[in-house]
C-alpha cells in the first residue's frame, strides 16, 4: 500500500505549500540603523574639531613667556626648544590633515569602511599630539620654574655653569666652536644631581635630541649650597662629550694602565669608570680643595653602601673614588688638605672590607696615581695638546681668593672680582670656619650671584 503525503508536507508539489525554515537560534541579519544626520554631522565635526584645536595649542613658547628678568631663560634657549616642537609639528601636521580628510570622506559618504578609517587616523593623531605635549609640557614645567621664588636660585647655579664654559673655551690650546646655548639649570625632589648632555636623545622627549646642556639638582643641594660641587661635576660630564674627550679618555687610561702591568680586568674596570672620574677630577681643578669636602659629603654612608661593587657600574667603587681626589688634591699643592681629607676617609673605614675584586683593591695604591697623572698631566689632542691641569690651574693663590670671598660673604658685603664657580668653596669656608649661620651664608651666596 502507497501512502500519500499531504498536500501541506509534499515537498515539491505543484500548487503546494513550501515547508518552514527550521528555527536558528538567532535573529537574522538586519544592516546597522543610519544615525540620524545631525548626530553624525557634530559627531564627525568634534573628530576634526578635537585634535585640530588640542596641535594648535602645543603652540612655540613665546620669547617672554617665562618672564623678563635674568633667572629667565634666554632667547636662544627658548629659540632652541621651538625648534625641537617645531620639528615635531610637522609630523603632527601631516597626521591632523590626515584626520581632516577622513572626516570629509565620511562626510560625503558614512558607510562603515569610511567611518573606521575616521577613527583610526584620529587615534594616529592623538598619538602625535600626546608626544608633542609630552616634549611641550617638561620645558614648559622647566622654563615655568624660573617664575617661582627658586628661580634666582636657578640663575646662580647657571651663572656657575657659565663660568666653567667660559674658563675651559678660554684655555684651550687651540680654538673651538663655541657650543651655545649654554647650560641651564633644573630642580627635582628626590633626585641625585644629574646632566642630560646637549644633542643626547632623551626618552623624556620621546628620544628627540636636548638642544642644550641640563643641569638637575636636587632641592636639598640648593639649600645648602656649599654642597654644589655638584655643578662643577655634572657640567664636566657635558665638557667630556663636547670637548670630544668621549673615546680618547678610556682609551688612554685604558692603555697607561695596560702598559703600567695592570691586569686587564683592572685596567677595563678603571677604562669604564672614565666619566665619572674625569668629572671627579675636572670639578677639582675647577673648585679646588672645598670640591673634596662636597665629594665626601655625598660619599659617606653606610660601610655596605661604601663597599658596593658594581660589575657593570659606572661609578668608581666609593671606597676608592675619596682616593682619586685626595691624590689630586696633594698634586695640585695642597697636600696637608689632602691628608686631612684622606684621614678622616681612612678613620671611618679602615678594616672595612670591599665586596670587589681583590685585584682591584691590591693594585690601587699604584693605578689611582697612574689613573690621575693619566687624566690630568698628559695632553690631549681634543685640548690643543694642552693637558686638564694645563687648561684649569687651582692653586694656593686662588684658594686665597675663595677664603677671602668667605669672609666677605659671611659679612654680607660684595665677595670681589671672584670667578663665579669659586663661590662654592667660599660658601664652604664661611661655613667650616662659623663665620655666619648657615641661613645667612645661604641668602648672601644667592644673592650676590643674582648681581653678576
């Protein structure tokens, strides 16, 4: 027997029904709903609109912005920095003119793939933007100190960094270009003193080169300003660089010490140590024998900190960084100084043990004075053939000098025709010799380098 479909289930039959599409599940497809037109056009206009006006506020700072007296930047460092935004602004450009096409396109005609394309070029120029303002807002926070109370402040550490720039350029045995701007000055809680050298790229700028030497220095170095050897020694780091003494000093020291019978892991140890020697060393000669009491200062801590031996660091081992000065020191005929210095050095941490290679520590009473008479006695091609000790000369008579500018700086009247760098080691005389309370040491020495 044949059974018969009905006409409602027949799949196929003439003049019958097609069966239901099974249920999925899911709602069918529908296309996305047009916004209305007026939400889309401010939507699209606030797209151009936002990151239009957020470039053209990272504007150049203006030749007076930051105020007119002397703690004030210069033109030519504001000059500098606008040239760095405005190296920037055209890549800002390029990404803002990208977003304004799109914004046009889409305007024409919303369909999604021109939509996306909107969003996308405006988060490429937000992205450009928060760079540029990143670079906009550090010179904007650094140049804005100089309108608070620390700015004069500010101007006597610049006025020191001056000082050296125009005492080095000035004895060199032959000419050299003369770097500008000069150095400028930059204070930061909690930090150790630091330099950020003219030309390096810095990841703060989002590794755009700095356009002129910086100078940081902590707030509790400013207060104290016998401390601020500091100065002299970060603004040698930039001297090393600009005097094209970068690979010249390691590889002299490196050989001197090789050709001395140094093993070669003391002699590569001390050829990495070169920067921060030679800035120990530099800022000696600058400051004279005050120079050694700021170093101390800052060396002097816990046994286990003075002992730290760093593989891959920088800094000398502390232990024997006093050491290098203090040899130095006596060179430069000051040798009761010296063993004072040394003494009180060798009375703290004498029996200490250093956790460093024993090597290192056997051979330094015969390396530190081969690394001082290295870096500072032998001549240098980048000088004029001149050595260190010939382009700064420090001796008794300008240690007169800074004794004298002490006393009159403790009295409050005008410390003489004394080079500014030479006011920290009168500072630090005034203050080892009681002549004046620390306060009034402090405001005279501020205030007679504002006059300068």
């Amino acid at each position: 027997m044949t059974t018969s479909l009905s006409p409602r289930t027949a799949p196929g039959r003439a003049g019958g029904a097609a069966s239901p599409a099974r249920p999925t599940g899911r709602p069918p497809a529908r296309p996305p709903a047009a916004p209305p037109p007026r939400v889309l056009r401010s939507w699209l206009r606030a797209q151009t609109l936002n990151v239009t006006r957020h470039a053209a506020a990272l504007r150049p700072f203006g030749p007076t912005e930051f105020g007119t007296g002397p703690q004030a930047p210069s033109p030519g460092h504001v000059a500098a920095v606008n040239r760095l935004l405005a190296q920037l602004g055209t890549e800002l450009d390029s990404r803002t003119s990208a977003v304004v096409q799109a914004a046009r396109r889409a305007s024409s005609a919303p369909t999604g793939p021109a939509l996306r394309e909107l969003v996308t070029r405006t988060e490429e120029a937000h992205g450009a933007v928060r760079a540029t303002e990143a670079v906009w807002d550090w010179y904007f926070e650094f140049f804005g100190q100089r309108q608070s109370r620390y700015g004069p402040w500010l101007l006597a550490c610049d006025r020191i960094a001056l000082d050296v720039y125009q005492d080095v350029y000035m004895g060199l045995g032959r000419a050299k270009s003369v770097p500008a701007p000069p150095p400028m000055s930059y204070m930061r809680t909690g930090f150790s003193p630091a330099t950020f050298r003219r030309d390096v790229r810095l990841q703060r700028l989002g590794s755009q080169p700095n356009p002129f030497p910086i100078v940081q220095l902590p707030y509790h170095r400013l207060v104290n300003p016998w401390t601020l050897g500091a100065i002299l020694h970060e603004i040698s780091h930039n001297l090393h660089t600009e005097l094209g003494l970068s690979r010249a000093v390691p590889e002299a020291l490196h050989a001197r010490l090789r050709e001395a019978g140094a093993p070669p892991a003391v002699a590569g140890t001390w050829a990495r140590w070169n920067r921060e020697t030679f800035a120990d060393l530099l800022g000696l000669l600058l400051g004279g024998p005050a120079i050694v009491a700021s170093l101390i200062d800052i060396l002097a801590r816990s046994p286990a900190s003075v002992t730290t031996y760093s593989p891959a660091g920088v800094h000398p081992l502390p232990l024997l960084r006093t050491r290098v000065s203090t040899v130095l020191l006596a060179r430069m005929g000051f040798p009761e100084q010296a063993r004072a210095f040394q003494a009180v050095w060798d009375r703290t941490y004498g029996g200490v043990r250093p956790a460093a290679p024993e090597a290192l520590i056997r051979t330094a009473p015969r390396v530190v004075p081969l690394v001082v008479d290295t870096l500072c006695y032998r001549p240098f091609e980048a000088l004029g053939r001149r050595s260190l000790a010939q382009v700064f000369s420090f001796d008794q008579r300008h240690e007169a000098m800074v004794q004298e500018a002490g006393a009159r700086l403790a009295r409050g009247i005008d410390p003489g025709i004394v080079p500014e760098r030479f006011l920290i080691g009168a500072a630090r005389h005034a203050l080892d010799r009681r002549l004046a309370p620390p306060d009034v040491i402090a405001r005279h020495f501020y205030r007679d380098l504002g006059r300068r």
